[in-house]
C-alpha cells in the first residue's frame, strides 16, 4: 500500500458582513452538512480545534461548519491584519496534522436547542419554517461565515438564533427583518414576525 502522506492544506480568508468576524476557509471539509457554535471557551470541550483557537487571547468565538471557521475576535484595538497570518498557519499545521476538528460524543452532550432539522413530532408551520430556512437561508448566511437556527414557533412569532458572523452582525437585523421575515410571511402566511433569540 501506497501512502502519500497528508493532504496539503490551504487556508484564505473572506470578510464578513460583521467587522469584528473572520471566515478562514479551508480545501476540505471541517464539519460536514453540520455546524457548531462556540460562543465562549468554557462552551469549546465539544471541538478540540476550538479548544486550541481560545489559547490565542484575541479571540471571542468559534464557529464551525462545513469548510470553514469563523472567528471572532475580541476588541477593536487587534487589526485583523495583525493576526491573520497566525492563524491561518495554526489551521494548516492543525488539519494537515490530522488534528479533531469536532468530538462528536462530546457535541451530543451539549444542549442543542436551536436546530433546522424536522422533527417528526414538529407541527406543519414548523417543517414549514425549518425546511424554508435550511434550503434558502442556511446558504446564503453561510457564504457571510453565519448560521441562523429555529428556537421556536408560537403564535405566529418565529424565534431564531444568530450564530458565527450573525451574531452581533450590525446587518443581522436588516437582514432578519428585511429578507428572512419578509420571506417567510410570503410563503408561510402563518408568520406574522422573526425575532433573533439574544444568546
């Protein structure tokens, strides 16, 4: 048998709608058709990329999902500039190493409350609003580095929750109200508003 030792990786990054975020996207999969949200250090046992991201002191979050990282970082006074480089060299070394990029086992112990898969037990509004969101908005956040996740349903009021670049995006309202509610209420006349869950 022929080994030809690691995949060579390549990271670049893209700029986000959200000034204080950063997606660094790599030549191969990270967390496949999945993603995960790490707001805070404590959060990050679930994803050992994640644990090792927080030893560098500028960085606030991680989240993870399909090809890419998003990171966000954690005051105005660090210019992205000054700590790209690092890491996109520590996302190389780490994958080309073979180094986890999510514990599974771990991730199934966290409570994942937000979450566009349809339950069987979910009522017709709800696959409605799942469905809506995983094939017309999960796309398109994902190409600005974000996630946007069902909370809830009732009475008309739709709770969803911002992650990676959404979450403290100052776009993430115009786009909740203006595309995601305007969207919504067109194909699912049951919606009468989209609200974003505060983390």
């Amino acid at each position: 048998m022929i080994t030809t030792g690691n995949t060579i990786v390549s990271i670049y990054t893209e700029m986000t709608p959200n000034p204080e975020t950063m997606k660094f996207v790599a030549n191969k999969l990270l967390y496949p058709g999945k993603s995960i949200d790490i707001a805070e250090e404590n959060l990050a046992f679930a994803s050992p990329l994640a644990k090792e991201l927080f030893s560098f002191p500028f960085i606030r979050s991680v989240f993870i999902a399909s090809n890419f990282v998003t990171i966000t970082k954690n005051t105005e006074q660090d210019d992205w500039q000054d700590v790209i480089p690092t890491i996109k060299t520590f996302l190389k070394e780490y994958l080309e190493n073979g180094g986890v990029v999510v514990n599974e086992e771990e991730v199934a112990k966290m409570k994942q409350e937000a979450s566009n898969t349809v339950n069987a037990d979910d009522d017709d509004v709800v696959k409605r609003i799942k469905e809506l969101l995983e094939n017309y908005v999960k796309p398109a956040v994902e190409m600005d580095g974000g996630a946007i996740q069902f909370k809830s349903y009732n009475d008309g009021i739709v709770n969803l929750m911002l992650q990676g670049s959404c979450s403290g995006c100052p776009s993430s309202m115009v786009t909740l109200k203006a595309g995601i509610e305007g969207m919504m209420k067109r194909m699912i006349p049951e919606v009468k508003e989209v609200v974003a869950e505060a983390e």
